[in-house]
C-alpha cells in the first residue's frame, strides 16, 4: 500500500470512530500539511523513525511491515486485531470501504474538504510553516462538504464530543 494512502485511511477511520464513540483509534497526534492531515507517530512508524520510535516499536513494526519503496509498503503477516476493540475494525472496515478503491492523491484531494484541515489551509498556502498541530476538537466539525460517512446526528456527534473531553480531562488530571 501507498504510505500516503495508508495515512489518510488511518486518519479517517480515527475521525469516523472519534464522531462516533468519543476517542480515536490511535490516540495520535496530527497535524495539518499541505497533503492533508497527518498523525505524526504513523508517519513515524511507516518512515522507520528512530529518532522517535523505541527499539521496541520499530521491532514490531518491522515484524509487521517491510518497506518496498519510499512510498510502498507490504504486510509482513497477518494483522494481531486482537489490538483492536470491535468498534475499532467496525470503523477501519467502514472507511476501507467507503475510500479504499481511492488513489493516494484524490485521497489528499478529500481530505481538504474536512473543516479541520481547511482550517490551516490559507497559512499552509501562504508557508507560514510546514505544519501546524490539529485540535482534535475539530474532528467534530460538520460540513456539507465531506463525502462519506460522517453524517452522525447532532445528538450523538454532542455525546461522542463530551465523551472525548471527559476522558482528555481525567487522563490530565492523573497526569
């Protein structure tokens, strides 16, 4: 798979299990680019990164990914889902099938429709930087814009929202 295909497909299944059940898949950071948005320990994980990964996990990212180019990537083996909660698959098989028949460049091309990246859009043309962190509060944003299915009601997108704040809250607080 196309790293950058495999980076908005992992972005979109944590944005749809987000609106849905209050936290996302990876619980990555992500920033906003001028392809679109990015969690940046994907990146790290898909790049080999050894200056941000411990020896631990580039071991297991190598017993599950071999890197066939620097844009292409290969399984290894099966995937452990036992990582994975139902809700988690439920919503990676839902954005696979919804995206997945997708080339890596209409992919970014979406993803420029979703209100937390058009936020940054005008700095990142302007390159007041390279980057900027996301608020994932605004995964919660609606827009007619959006293909997809990210079409929750108002009631359960406030619920899922509130869910995500408390939790964030309670992880600080025992911090």
């Amino acid at each position: 798979m196309n790293k950058m295909k495999a980076i908005k497909l992992i972005w979109l299944s944590d944005r749809l299990h987000l609106r849905k059940y209050g936290r996302t898949i990876t619980g990555d950071v992500y920033f906003a680019m001028p392809l679109g948005p990015v969690p940046s320990t994907t990146r790290d994980i898909l790049e080999h990164n050894k200056y941000s990964l411990s020896d631990d996990e580039l071991n297991y990212t190598s017993e599950f990914l071999t890197v066939l180019s620097d844009y292409e990537y290969a399984s290894t083996k099966e995937p452990n889902l036992k990582v994975f909660s139902k809700t988690d698959v439920e919503a990676i098989d839902e954005v696979f099938n919804v995206y997945g028949h997708m080339e890596p460049f209409s992919l970014s091309n979406v993803s420029h429709a979703f209100p937390e990246w058009k936020r940054y859009e005008s700095a990142l043309k302007q390159k007041l930087a390279s980057r900027f962190e996301m608020d994932v509060l605004d995964f919660f944003e609606k827009s007619d814009d959006v293909i997809g299915p990210f079409n929750e009601s108002v009631e359960s997108l406030a619920l899922a929202k509130e869910v995500y704040i408390e939790n964030k809250n309670l992880l600080s607080a025992l911090q």
